[in-house]
C-alpha cells in the first residue's frame, strides 16, 4: 500500500506502507492493504505509519483529511510533526502561557475557542513526544 503524508510545507512521508493509524473526528481507525474507498476528516492527535521492516514513525497532527482508494492513502494534514522533532521544553511553556491566556477569555467566544485549540494542539504534541 502506498501513503503520502502532505501538509501545507510540502511533503512529510511517501512510501510503501503496512498501515497507518489515524485520528478520525469520531475517533481512531486504521487503514490496512485493500480498505474500501473513504474520505475522512481527521482530528489533532497522533498518526502512526507501520512501514515493512523498520519501526513506526509518529506524527502529531493538528486536524486534516484523508482519502484512501486503491490501496492509495494520501493524508492531507494542518502539520504533522515528527515525535523526535518536537522540543517538549517549548512545548510546555507553551502549554503554560497557553492555559494562563485562556482563564483570561470568557467561555464560548472566538478567542476562548482559539485558545483552546491551541492547547489541545500543544497537549497533543507532548503527547506523542512521550511527555
């Protein structure tokens, strides 16, 4: 089976694949050799690539789509940051200065709901740093 990982900066991964596990807004699934045509919308949260012969490669995404149709899957994310790539130190002050900004904002007004995205993308990236 054949991916493409691809974000807005231009390609992340393309290979030959034994599957991927990614975040679909109503929850986790994942693709194998021979799935049935989809189009999703995915979630943040973690992508993992399960490639012949070598170790997983894990990605934090922050939201996008997927379509897999003839053993092709090409996965359009918002980033998608390798886990050795992500700073944790920078991360959590981030994540800091992140959840200080959003006591500030009064719920369910458009900065509140930026703010928080924010955090769950910062959340989510620690998380697949393994922090």
């Amino acid at each position: 089976m054949k991916a493409h990982i691809l974000t807005p900066r231009g390609p992340v991964f393309e290979g030959e694949v034994e599957g991927i596990r990614m975040p679909g807004i109503e929850g986790g699934f994942e693709v194998l050799k021979d799935h049935s045509p989809l189009v999703s919308i995915l979630d943040i949260g973690k992508l993992v690539v399960r490639i012949p012969e070598k170790p997983e490669l894990t990605y934090a995404i922050s939201g996008g789509f997927t379509e897999i149709k003839d053993n092709n899957v090409i996965v359009m994310a918002e980033e998608a940051i390798p886990s050795e790539k992500i700073d944790r130190e920078t991360e959590r002050a981030r994540e800091s200065e992140l959840e200080q900004e959003l006591k500030k904002h009064k719920i369910f007004t458009d900065e509140h709901k930026r703010t928080h995205r924010q955090l769950r993308v910062v959340k989510n990236r620690l998380y697949v740093a393994g922090s």
